[in-house]
C-alpha cells in the first residue's frame, strides 16, 4: 500500500491524500523512487504498470529548474536501476538488454540536461540547471561537495550500457578536480565556489553536505573495480580517523587546522558503519553503529542533530523525516556479521514507524522526537530507502543480496544473443538505495570493444587440422532467457568476476594503502 501513495499532507484536523502521481513528479521528482521499490518487493504487476507510464507520459523538455545532484540520484539513478531489473519485473525486453531499451534511453535523456551544469573551467558542475535552456546566468557558483561528487555510480553506469563515454569523464574530471582542492592535511570543506575553488565552508566531516561524496569513492571502487578511487578514500579515511574520529564518534572539525567546529552527530552520518563493513573495518563499524544506536533508543529515531556532549537533541534540529541511513548500516552490518543486533534494530524501527508516525494516508515526518509530534509531509525517500533497507534486512536470500538456491532466478543472461550472465555478481546501491547490477556495465562494454575491435575470424586464414572435413560442429544452444524464465545453471562462466571475488582484488589494494 506504500506506493498507491503520493504524498500526505496534514490539516488542522485530519489527513488527505493527493492521488496525481505523475503531476507530483513533474513538481518533485517524487516518481522514480518507489518504482525500483515496487520490483525490490515484488510487485511486478505495479511495476510494469508504473514503467509504462513513465514512458507514455515523462518529458524533460520543461521549463523547470532541477537540482542537478537530486535529478541524478533520484531521475537518473531510478530510470537506469528500473531498466537493469526489467527482466526480472517481467517486462518485454529489445534485442540486446541491457545495452538497449527505453528506460536506459530516459535516463541518457535526463543525464543530458544535467550535463550544461559540468561546463566549467574545474568541471566542477552547478547545481542548478534549468531543463530546457541549461544554466542560468545568474546561478550561484557555490555548490556542497556532495553536489560535485556524487555522479560516478550513475554515469559511469550510463556511459558503459550506451557506449557513451562523455558522461563518466564529466563525472571523474569533478572527482579530480575535487580531489586537489582538499587542505594540507587531507579534508574538504562542506560548500566551495566551483569556479574560484575557493571553500566557502570549511566545516570537514561525514554528513551533510559531504556524505555521499564518500559513499561514492568507495562504491565506485567496487563497482568499476577502480584503484584511483580507492586509493582517494582510503587517503580522506585517514584524515578522518586522525581528525574528526572520538570514541567513535565522528564530529566537525575546521578542514585546515582539524579543530572541532560542531561536536554533533547528524542523523546523515548514519550511513558510515555501512560503508565502513564494505571495506572490512567491521570493529570500528560496530562500535561506531551502537553509539548512533543508543541515540535511536533514547528518542524511538535518529533527531537530525545530537549533542554529543550534551548527549541530547539541538535546537531546532529535533526532527526525524523517517531517514534511512541507520537502518541502511544495519542492512550491511548483519550481512557481515549475522548478529542479531541489527535485526533488533529493524524491529525497533518497524515499531517506531507504526506507532509513532503512522497515518490514514501514509507515514509522516516527525516534527519533534522529544514528545513525537508529527510534521505535515511524507519525504520520497522514505518509500524508495527506509522501506526498501528495511525489507532487504529481513530478507536475507533476496537476490539483490545473492541469494537464493542454484536455479532459482537469482542470474539472468542479457546482452547479444543471450552471452552475458547478469545478477550474479552482486549489486551496488546508489545513494538513494537505486541498485544497479556491475555485470550489465561488463557486458555492455565487452560488446563495444567488440564491435570496435572485432576478433580476427580464423576461417579465413587457416583450414582445419589435416584429416578433418570442414563440417562444423552445430553451435551451442544459446542461454538467452526469455521474460519469467528459469534455467537450472548457468551454460557458461560469468564474464565477470563473482561479487566476493572483485571484493577481494579491492581488499589487496587496501592492505596494500594500509
């Protein structure tokens, strides 16, 4: 029932609801979301329904300004995960999939009126453009790291599927540009002007403003098997740990000298347990997890800001839009560890959601966590992350976890003529919890280089071996696998390497920085 809804507003009184779903994301980009969502859960009938709307009636020729990270993340990012689970949400698929179809073919259409916002002298984008007459002259120049650095997954993603390579160079030549802007001793601020590179606020730390930036050095590794975006993060973890780590908390400091500027946790930094487990640093993790924890467990959710010395809510931060990035950890926290802790943690939060936040409607913000008063709105990532981590940390042999017995459908062949192996190698989750499968960017890109350079054909140049007739043996029955259908083992290797595999060439490389 989360996805027959669009919104919830609030009247002195009572709630509503605001049916118009597509006139909701023609305002807010709300839509994307909860379609990846609805195939995640398993309601394909819905999810078919909601893909075909989106291409019947989606336009990104209006005269609208966007924010450029969010459109990313949310539009690009959704349109890009729909189309790598198509098959599974039973639609039909083109000759090709994944390298073709029109669901890929919106996401190239949305990234490329993201793409005016990278013209700058650092590459560095905007983060605003208008999406029909680029960026405005009069916008600001000023933009969060987050805004610069949070577009590898995506358009790495895109440029590999289509062959396109202009949008991951545009995301790499902001991560670089970046990079050389961090302080003497290893941080970056929390705003910069993109065009003097001059850092308008030099707050260093893990949450707003900064936290995906991270999120994406590490899975961007991972995803595309990549040693320079590794060795970025593990250098920022080091100033990190040095500067803004105490007991195991993570606090503001000021980017040049690492004094502390604001000794708060924000509900944002939630997310870092997670990505910590990714990298191994499970001890750390752990203890890291249990301080965000114990907050969770004061208040029935996670306030935006908390005192750390005070070891209470701050002034007009005491409010939880029923975040994601706590729940998020413990999704991966239990995957590492088995502990039950964190499925406690899942219960926790299902309890808190029912009774506290709870409406006719849908699941309202709350306003306050002190006495639990209820805001007015329903925030979009609520539907495409709470509910999804949520759901994934209670299902363990969920596909996009790998699981799941031999035969089951937890692989699927894609590409020309059916020769690619697609699922099996583990799924990375952009920010807003869009997962996108490393196996189609793989496949993708093998039959580009193919098409451009194409294997010398033998028969040609040589006959065969003396004694032996130019019969040819009949060709291999294909594995190409048609909408809903199963096959019990896969014909042959992944053209990939398994998920734990690729993990382990990364883990060489941070011992190796370590």
């Amino acid at each position: 029932t989360f996805f027959r809804l669009s919104t919830s507003t609030r009247t002195k009184n009572s709630y509503f609801c605001n049916a118009s779903f597509l006139f909701l994301f023609q305002l807010r980009t709300m839509f994307f979301p909860p379609n990846v969502s609805l195939k995640v859960l398993g309601n394909h009938t819905e999810f078919q329904r909601v893909a075909s709307l989106l291409q019947d009636t989606v336009d990104f020729d209006i005269d609208a300004n966007a924010s450029v990270f969010e459109t990313n993340i949310r539009v690009v990012g959704g349109l890009l995960s729909a189309h790598l689970l198509a098959g599974r949400g039973g639609m039909e698929l083109e000759p090709g999939w994944p390298c073709s179809g029109p669901l890929l073919r919106m996401a190239e259409d949305a990234a490329r009126k993201l793409l005016p916002a990278f013209q700058t002298p650092s590459g560095m984008p905007y983060g605003t453009v208008n999406l029909l007459s680029g960026v405005s002259p009069t916008e600001t120049p000023v933009t969060c790291t987050a805004g610069v650095g949070t577009f590898i997954l995506e358009f790495a993603t895109l440029s590999r599927l289509t062959g396109d390579a202009t949008f991951e160079k545009a995301a790499r030549q902001a991560l670089r540009a970046l990079w050389k802007t961090r302080s003497d001793i290893g941080l970056v601020g929390n705003h910069i002007n993109i065009l003097s590179l001059k850092w308008v606020a030099q707050d260093a730390g893990i949450g707003a403003g900064v936290d995906s930036y991270f999120e994406y050095l590490v899975k961007g590794a991972i995803m595309l098997q990549d040693e320079e975006l590794l060795n970025m993060f593990l250098e920022y973890d080091r100033a990190i740990q040095n500067y803004t780590r105490f007991d195991d908390w993570y606090l503001w400091v000021q980017m040049h000298r690492g004094t502390v500027s604001m000794p708060v946790f924000q509900s944002l930094e939630a997310f870092w347990p997670g990505l910590q487990s990714l990298l191994g640093n499970l001890d750390s993790a752990v203890r890291t997890f249990q301080n965000y924890y114990s907050v969770w467990r004061q208040f029935g959710g996670l306030p935006e800001f908390y005192s750390i010395p005070q070891g209470y809510t701050v002034d007009k931060r005491e409010g939880y839009p029923l975040r994601p990035e706590l729940i998020e950890s413990a999704m991966y926290l239990f995957r590492a560890t088995g502990d039950h802790t964190y499925l406690q943690l899942g219960l926790d939060a299902l309890e808190s959601i029912e009774k506290i936040t709870r409406t006719p409607c849908g699941y309202a913000s709350v306003k306050d966590v002190r006495d639990h008063a209820l805001d007015n709105r329903m925030e979009s990532f609520f539907l495409a992350e709470t509910i999804k981590y949520l759901y994934l940390l209670f299902d363990p042999a969920h596909f996009l976890h790998g699981g799941g017995a031999e035969g089951d459908g937890s692989w699927e062949a894609g590409g020309e003529d059916g020769q690619c192996v697609l699922g099996a190698g583990g799924f990375i989750f952009n920010t807003e919890a869009h997962p996108l499968d490393p196996a189609a960017l793989h496949c993708c890109s093998q039959h580009a280089a193919e098409r451009r350079d194409p294997p010398p054909d033998k028969s040609q140049t040589q006959g065969p071996p003396p004694g032996q007739s130019q019969t040819q043996d009949p060709p291999p029955e294909s594995i190409a696998l048609k909408p809903g259908e199963k096959k019990t083992a896969p014909a042959l290797s992944c053209p990939v390497q398994p998920f734990s595999a690729r993990f382990a060439v990364l883990g060489q490389v941070f011992t190796d920085n370590t």
